[in-house]
C-alpha cells in the first residue's frame, strides 16, 4: 500500500482510492483499485506509461507479480476482472447458506488460468474480493445445472419453464 502510494501521485492525491490488496509475498499480488474522481483512469495511473510506475514497485519487491485491477461495485464484474488473466464467462453469486460463494465459469481451455498455480489465482482473488471462489469449466457447470434441475425440487418451476431448452442444454 505504501510503496504504491509513494509511486502513484493519483494515489497520494486522493484521486484513485486502492479498495483492496491481496498478496503470496514474494510470488503474486492482486490490487483492487478505484477512481474518485470522474475522467481518472486508476488501472492506467497505477501501471504508469509503458508500465512505468508498476515496475518500479515490483522490483522493490523482487520481481513480485503485482495484477492491478479496477473495483467495480457490481460484485459479478468484479469477480471476473479479478480472476484476470483468465477470460471469464460468467458467474453466479449465492448469499443464501453459509459463506458468500461465487460460482465461475471458464472455457475449458482457461481453467488452469483461472485456478492458477498451486491454486494461486483463486486464493488471492477470494481474499481480494470477499467471496468464495469456485471455478467450473463450462460443461462441468452445465451438467451440474442440468443434475439440479432435474433432481431437486426447488428447481421444479425453472424445470416447467425451460423444458423445451434442456435437451438442446
């Protein structure tokens, strides 16, 4: 937090709030940033031209990876953007039991991105945003859906509704 208030004027200025931080020091970090002030850029005042500004942090911190991502209220968006590099196809919120999960899901081909090494990607982007983070890959997901459609009764009226869709599902 310091080091990127002392890098980034936006920072000190007061016109780009850092909104969360979540860091593996030594491997990875992942920084929620957001704009107070309309017409500011906080990802692009953080990275600095040509990225600048954020290399100048990660070799104080011996070649940490640092993701600087934009806050975004929506939690949906957020999510997403915060599993970046991964590309993100959607993602389900339940707040209903027990801890807040967010339900993601990826191509196939970026679910290794997405969970990153040794789990390292979902970690800080759970610690970053709040949430519980379960990545599925696409047709994990659907199959899933389609298991709880068919098998549990609270789903009975989205089963009616969506009968003639399953088996093109």
């Amino acid at each position: 937090r310091r080091l990127l208030e002392n890098e980034v004027p936006e920072i000190y200025h007061g016109l780009v709030e850092i909104r969360s931080i979540s860091r593996e020091p030594g491997q990875r970090s992942k920084v929620a940033v957001a704009a107070l002030q309309p017409g500011v850029d906080p990802v692009g005042a953080c990275v600095g031209i040509r990225g600048v500004r954020i290399q100048a942090i990660v070799r104080e911190l011996n070649d940490e990876k640092i993701d600087v991502i934009e806050w975004n209220p929506d939690p949906q968006a957020y999510i997403a953007k915060a599993l970046s590099p991964a590309r993100v196809l959607n993602v389900f919120l339940e707040e209903i039991d027990g801890p807040k999960t967010a339900t993601v899901g990826v191509p196939e081909d970026q679910l290794s991105l997405a969970i990153g090494r040794d789990g390292q990607n979902t970690s800080l982007t759970a610690k970053l945003t709040g949430w519980r983070i379960d990545i599925k890959s696409l047709v994990e997901a659907t199959s899933e859906t389609l298991f709880k459609l068919k098998n549990n009764y609270e789903y009975a009226s989205f089963l009616e509704s969506e009968k003639e869709a399953i088996p093109q599902i």
